[in-house]
C-alpha cells in the first residue's frame, strides 16, 4: 500500500489510524500522479523487478492496484492482496477480470500453495507492521525457492529526524500522524525499524539479501514537479530491497 511523501505531522490518537476503506477514492487519486508514487516509487520499483513477463507475480499489498496493472502491462501474471476491500474494489475497476484480488490481512495465513509465485512485490508495506516475522515466513512459503521478494518501505532515518525528542534509532517504535487528503484528515500509524532489524528479518525467514537501493526519482518528473524533484533527490524517503528465498519452506 503506497503512501505519500509529505513529512507528517504528529496525530493525537492512533485509535483509528490506517482506515485505508475511509478515504480509499481520494488516497487512489493523490497516489495515482503524486512525485513520490508515480515519479519515484513505482518506478524504483519496476526497475528492480526488470523483466517479468510470465513470472507469476503476487502483489501484497495492493492498494487500488497501481503496481500490479504495471507488472501486468509487462507480461506478468499477477494476483493483488489486500486488507481494505475498498482498496480492492477500486483495484478491481482498474484491472478488470485480468487479475486475482483476494482480501486479506498480511499477519495472518495466505491463501496460496506453497511455491505458489516466483515474485512478491510489496510495495510500502511493511512498515505498517510491527512483526515482520510472521509475513514475511508467509512470503517465503508461497515463492518458489530462488524466487525473489521486492519490498519498499519507509526509510529508516525519516523518523529518526524529523521526530522532536529523536527516538532512539536502534529500537523498533511505533509513531502516528495524520495524513490530509483531497481535504480530509486520516490518522496514520507506523513503524520503524533500524536497519539491521530489516535484515536480520529478510534472513530470519529465510532469504538472502541481493539488493539494497536508494534511488533517485523519474527525472522526467523534474519539470512536473521542480521544487519537490529537487528535495525529494536530497533526502531519504524510501528504502528498497531485492531478497531471494533460499531453499524450499515448510509448511506450518
């Protein structure tokens, strides 16, 4: 699920955060043509993928779909999960009958064989998470082994800076702020990670790391968006990883 890029600002409550079906038509339209979704993102994104035609492609986290109808539109075979069925209700306008859409919460079992995919994309996902362990054995299980998991999550140093008093880098904390979209205010919920903690996670449930990126964006996007283009190639936002499953999992 993608998110935009605007440093937020603290939220009084969490109780209600991540309510993606309550503002899922607006959040479909910001994150349709935003800098860091459309010119940065899901760019990264497919660039790390690279070729995929006929690589069966699990898309988790798949918002209203923007990412699986790109794989799509490059030759893979593509199934898209979610938790928000308003997400998924928008996806499925977009995709039509071309695409698999289940609904379902990433922390608990997924519905697919074991090997069932050669790729997972989870696109700005797992930072909603505060246990990568129990996903990410259930993104191993359903890939096939030398099968490849391509995630982006929030860049670690982004709370790290901007929150007053600086959390403590190395531990896992959550933090909240409120998102305004086309005019309506949406609390949101986080958490951060420090580096090592990803990592040690991706090989935890076994795979190994390949590739660790920092990308800059589209700069086709540097004329549409000249001041955020600038910024956006300065800071950190997101981080991106390529892991590889290793060798065959065991089913619960």
């Amino acid at each position: 699920m993608e998110h935009l890029s605007d440093l937020p600002e603290p939220a009084s409550t969490a109780s209600t955060a991540n309510d993606y079906d309550g503002f899922a038509e607006a959040y479909a339209a910001e994150n349709e043509s935003s800098l860091v979704n459309a010119h940065y993102e899901r760019p990264a994104m497919l660039a790390l993928a690279g070729d995929v035609t006929g690589r069966r492609i699990l898309d988790a986290g798949c918002g209203s779909g923007p990412l699986s109808a790109a794989l799509r539109d490059r030759g893979a075979v593509v199934t898209g999960v979610d938790v928000s069925a308003a997400m998924l209700a928008l996806a499925g306008q977009r995709l039509g009958g071309g695409v698999a859409l289940h609904r379902v919460d990433l922390r608990d079992r997924l519905p697919f064989a074991d090997g069932e995919f050669d790729d997972v994309v989870a696109s700005l996902v797992l930072h909603y998470l505060e246990d990568w362990g129990p996903t990410l054995a259930e993104l191993r299980r359903v890939l096939r082994p030398g099968g490849r998991l391509l995630a982006s999550v929030d860049h670690p140093f982004v709370a790290y800076t901007f929150r007053d008093p600086r959390p403590d880098y190395f531990a896992t904390s959550d933090y909240a702020f409120e998102w305004v979209i086309g005019g309506q205010s949406a609390p949101m919920r986080f958490w951060r990670k420090p580096l090592h903690a990803m990592t040690d996670a991706f090989t935890a449930a076994g795979f190994r790391l390949s590739v660790i990126a920092e990308p800059q964006p589209d700069p086709a996007a540097r004329e549409l968006f000249p001041d955020g283009f600038r910024d956006l190639s300065r800071r950190p936002t997101f981080l991106f990883f390529v892991v590889e499953a290793l060798s065959a999992p065991t089913s619960p």
